[in-house]
C-alpha cells in the first residue's frame, strides 16, 4: 500500500505515486493499492475544475495502466477525481490488471457532506455525483471489493460484498486529523471482523497544499480484527504485507455470521 500527500498539480502527484509503486513492485508486491484522490486533493471548485480531466482524458489513468503493465502487477488507483461533466466530477476508483486492462471501477456511493462546529464545512455531494453500484473484481488470487474512505461507516457496503464472496476490501481514504485520530483503525478492524475479510486501507496524510491535514496511519487488518500491518504516521511511504488468503475461509468457518442475516421489522 501506498501512503501519499497528494497536492493541487496532478502531474506532480503521479510522478510521487510512480516512485512509490515502483519501490512496492522492487519489494515483490503483487497487489498495490494508492490512496483516495491520488490525482489531486483540492477543496477550491474552480483550481480542482482547472486540473481535472474525464476518464479518458486523463494522463493519470493511461500512466497507471501502462505502470500496471510494465511492472506486471494488480495496480488500484485507489481513486482519482475525475471529471464527468461541467461543474461535476466523480471520485472512482480504478482497478489494473497486470497486462494493463481496466478490470473495474468504482464510484464512491457516500459522501461526506457536513457542518462543524468550528465553521468547517464539507460538501463532497456539492462536487461529485455518488456512485449507485457496489463492484468486486476477480484477481484470480482472491475477489477484491471495492470501498472509498467515508464508505468504512456504512457496513451494509461492506456486508454486500463480503456475502458476495468478496476476500479483499480496499478502503483507500483522505481521513480528516479529528476523525482519524478518533475512529479511523477501529472501523477498519470492525469490518474486517464483520465479514471475515482483509481490510487495505491505503491513506493521504499530512498537511496539504489547500490547507487540510489527514491522518495517514496506512492500515491492513486481517479477518480476524488483527492489524496485519500499519504505518505509525502521516509521511509518504511503503506498507508491505502478506496475506493469507486461506485464513478468510477459516475464519468465515469459525464464524459464519455472512450466512445468518435474517429479515426483521425495524421500529
């Protein structure tokens, strides 16, 4: 996984990630995930909308799918913001297969509108259009499904795709300081414990160009709710872990509870 800092010039930001994914392919990484909002983290509407391009324009996407290619490993684009029309952008996911086809995309589905206390205001909806679809990805090694920062507080996302066989969930994220510093390994254990699954939490971190802060504190969790592997700060870097892919079904044994839903009437 790749921990980053991404700032107001795209370009910029893929050549940081190039350097990075390049030291995880040289370290033997088969899957590499970057975090949300490689491409660019920008609050201001007008220097976001001067930068980004839509999917098919963007050099960022060809140059991951080349870098996929060369480096002949699973590359997700943990999500790039992307443009989808005028005064209106996506934030998606982008997952490469090893020969440099686009095997899936993913739409954030919740997004992270809200009034603080202190005057700061976030209005994700006011910029991007929320995705309507829950995607999962075959990698051949393990079914992969696909999640975006403030999704991690909506279980039933997680739920849909750990009962739909999902082994892996990437959670990529730009985690504010205060709700980091408070929730941010707490729920990417409670859906790992919750669906048996591996939980990839690649994240931005530090002080930024428009003036945000993130967490960072990159984080895998196993199926069993064990941190498997977590950077201990907000710098740019590498996380390595292996996984093991036969403790999702023991645990899935241990405790079937993806197979035990059952309908109730809500008050």
């Amino acid at each position: 996984m790749i921990q980053m800092r991404s700032g107001g010039e795209p370009e910029a930001n893929i050549a940081a990630a190039e350097s990075l994914i390049r030291e995880a392919a040289r370290e033997g990484a088969q899957l590499i995930a970057t975090p949300e909002t490689t491409n660019i983290v920008q609050r201001d509407r007008e220097k976001l909308f001067q930068h980004i391009r839509t999917q098919d324009e963007d050099p960022g996407v060809a140059h991951f799918a080349a870098l996929a290619k060369e480096l002949g490993v699973w590359l997700l684009a943990g999500s790039f913001a992307l443009k989808i029309g005028e005064g209106r952008a996506v934030n998606r996911s982008l997952l490469f297969s090893p020969v440099g086809a686009l095997e899936a995309s993913y739409d954030k589905i919740h997004m992270f509108d809200v009034t603080l206390g202190s005057g700061d205001n976030w209005r994700e909806s006011a910029t991007y259009r929320p995705g309507q679809q829950a995607v999962m990805a075959d990698t051949g090694a393990a079914k992969l499904g696909l999640t975006i920062c403030y999704d991690l507080r909506f279980p039933a996302l997680y739920r849909a795709l750990g009962q739909a066989g999902a082994e892996i969930i990437t959670a990529p994220a730009a985690f504010t300081v205060p709700t980091g510093k408070a929730h941010w390994e707490t729920l990417i254990r409670a859906r790992a414990i919750e669906n048996g699954a591996y939980i990839l939490a690649p994240a931005q971190g530090g002080g930024h160009e428009d003036g945000r802060a993130t967490w960072g504190r990159s984080t895998i969790a196993g199926p069993w709710g064990e941190v498997t592997a977590k950077l201990d700060h907000d710098e740019p870097g590498v996380l390595l872990a292996d996984l093991d892919l036969d403790a999702v079904q023991t645990v899935r044994s241990k405790i079937p509870s993806l197979q035990h839903d059952r309908e109730f009437s809500t008050p």
